[in-house]
C-alpha cells in the first residue's frame, strides 16, 4: 500500500487534474475522454498523438493545456519542405567582437520546450520525423556529436489528420511506438456543437489560469510510479499486450486472422503506467483491470497492424481490442471488482471483502 504521505501526494494529484478540466473547459467544449488521457499521459510520463479530422480543437486543446501549466510551450508546423535541424537547432559561426575570434555555437530548435505541439506531424517526410526519436525516448538530443539534456517535464504532444492522404507520410512504427496514446478526437454532440458555437461567435474571450509548475508535475508523476499494482491486474496488462501478437500459442483465433503484428513489451510497461495514472486520478489509490482496460484503446490501436483479411472484413483495430479485451476476461475470470474470480472468492471466504 501507499505511504501516508503517498497517499497525500495522490490527492493532490487528483485534485490538480480537477483543477487542470476546469481550466480547460473554460475554452473547450466536451471531449472529456480526450482531457483524460491527455493527463494521464502526461502523468505517466508519455508523449500523445492526437488523430482527428481537420476544425475539432485538436490545435486550440494543446496550447490551452500548456496555458493551464507553467510550461515552456513550442509548436512545430509540420510541412514537406520542414529540415531536421528546423527541429533540433543547428551550430552555426560566430565570431567574437573583441578578439575576432569564429567559433561554433549551437542555436536550440523549438524542440528545446517543456511542451511540444508537432501540428501535423505525417506532413513531413521520415528523415524529419526522425528527429523526434531521440528527445521523445532519452529526452536529449545529440548535435554536432554534442549531447543536449531537454529540461523537464518535456512531452510530446502531436497531431495527424486521418481523412486527408495526399501529400501526407505515414508514421514510421518505431516513431509510432514511441507515443504511448493515440488518441481519437472525435466528432462533438448536437448540444456541445451549439455551445462551441455560442462561444466562438461571442466578444468574451476565455483566460486560462496556470495551476501546475514544472516541479510539482515531476513531483506528482514520481507519485503515479509509486501507485501500487497487484499481481493478476499487471498479468492483466500483460495478457492484452501478449494477446495481440499472432506468433503466441495463447493468441486467439481472430487475432491470427486479422493481426500480422502485435504490440511489443513497451505496450505492457504503458497498459500500467496507464493504469496507474487513470486511477490516481480518478481518487484510488490501486489500480484495477477497470483502468487497464480503459488505457487499452489509445495504448494498443497503433501497435496493432492489421492484414489484407481485416481491411476486406472492414475490421478495424479499435474493434480487435474490443474482442480481445472479452477474450481475456472470459480466460482470467475477470469479475467487475476488479479482480480474477478464485481471489475474489477466497476473499470473501476468509471474511475480508
């Protein structure tokens, strides 16, 4: 279990993601799973990508988290012609005044920020995209065979258009496996499109107030990997992520029919920092198959590549995890209370639940 003060830290961090949606919705409407895991991200320590198509706040969401922190904040536009080092810096000669002196200096990119916005980030080709993969896994980069540490927290925030193909590159699998969500933005309902509506044609623009400093968001995101998590919810976890692999004797049927490759071990490592997170926030202080199972979407629909069979069935990912996700319940005897059926039972035998 938590320490005393453990525990104290998690209510803080439940009562800063309180503060944190308040803030938020000041400027946007709904998308309360899309706030959600975009701090559960961010607590847990991850990078996010934001799919949706073009007008529904992807752009306005990020800027208006970075204004609700006290964070460096920095956005990229993404475009065909956009250069590494237009992410990274680059060194350039400088000379000294007094003493004539050239020498090289290195310039930062906007990459040097504790928040990074990479709008559109499949609007640029691989080579660009893979200046990312170093600052987004070792939060630094190297220049000039000169290594730069990134200032903490530092996330990674992109977002992509998944209607729009032309004159778009699709993500390499390693640079999509580096975001541990990939987020699906979707469409508003009636009553909060009329509401945006009422908003954004008004004279009364909306100001974000700062809740968070950069060392109280480390702080609190020490407190998430302290969050204990049982032994059958991390075995859990692992069934999902070893489930989807096709390879695996364990794999069920479906998934050798529709998967050609499944999620890799840092799918498992995400399924309970996730879960972690999402509780915390939430008010719990452990985590249960509820959160895992919640996490499971944005950690497992990128890592999941569907074959020729999938596309001709008009299955999607989001719909494999949907199948495994039942799979693995009926397998472990998941119950509701967030255990498997033999400790829930022995449990309740022993008069202790």
């Amino acid at each position: 279990m938590l320490h005393e003060d453990d525990v104290q830290a998690a209510q803080k961090l439940t009562e800063a993601c309180r503060l944190i949606t308040d803030q938020l919705a000041r400027v946007i409407v709904g998308q309360h799973q899309v706030v959600e895991e975009l701090l559960v991200t961010m607590f847990a320590r991850g990078h996010c990508l934001l799919v949706g198509v073009p007008g529904l706040a992807k752009t306005l969401l990020i800027r208006t988290l970075a204004d609700a922190l006290s964070l460096q904040f920095s956005r990229i536009q993404f475009t065909p012609d956009l250069m590494p080092s237009d992410i990274t810096g680059t060194e350039v000669i400088q000379e000294e005044r007094a003493t004539g002196v050239r020498e090289l200096r290195f310039l930062p990119g906007p990459i040097f920020a504790n928040i990074v916005l990479a709008d559109e980030i499949n609007r640029t080709p691989p080579k660009t995209q893979a200046a990312l993969l170093e600052a987004m896994q070792e939060h630094q980069l190297t220049v000039g065979g000169t290594r730069h540490v990134l200032s903490e927290p530092f996330f990674v925030l992109a977002t992509q258009n998944p209607i729009e193909q032309e004159g778009t590159y699709p993500l390499p699998e390693a640079q999509l496996d580096r975001f541990m969500f990939n987020t699906f933005v979707d469409y508003p309902g009636e009553e909060e499109e009329l509401e945006i509506i009422k908003r954004t044609t008004a004279d009364a623009p909306a100001e974000v107030a700062p809740t968070l400093k950069g060392e109280e968001i480390l702080a609190l995101q020490k407190i998430v990997r302290r969050v204990p998590v049982a032994e059958h919810v991390a075995r859990y976890a692992l069934a999902l992520a070893r489930g989807t692999r096709p390879h695996e004797r364990a794999a069920p049927e479906f998934i050798r029919d529709y998967v050609s490759w499944g999620a890799g071990p840092r799918a498992s490592q995400y399924l309970v920092l996730g879960g972690k997170a999402r509780a915390v926030i939430h008010g719990r202080f452990c985590v249960a198959t509820e959160d895992i199972e919640a996490v499971a979407y944005p950690v497992l629909r990128h890592r999941i590549l569907t074959n020729f069979n999938a596309e001709a069935d008009g299955v999607k990912p989001d719909q494999v995890i949907r199948r495994l996700i039942d799979h693995v319940r009926q397998t472990q005897e998941v119950t509701p209370e967030g255990g498997t059926l033999p400790q829930i039972l022995a449990a309740r035998s022993s008069g202790t639940a």
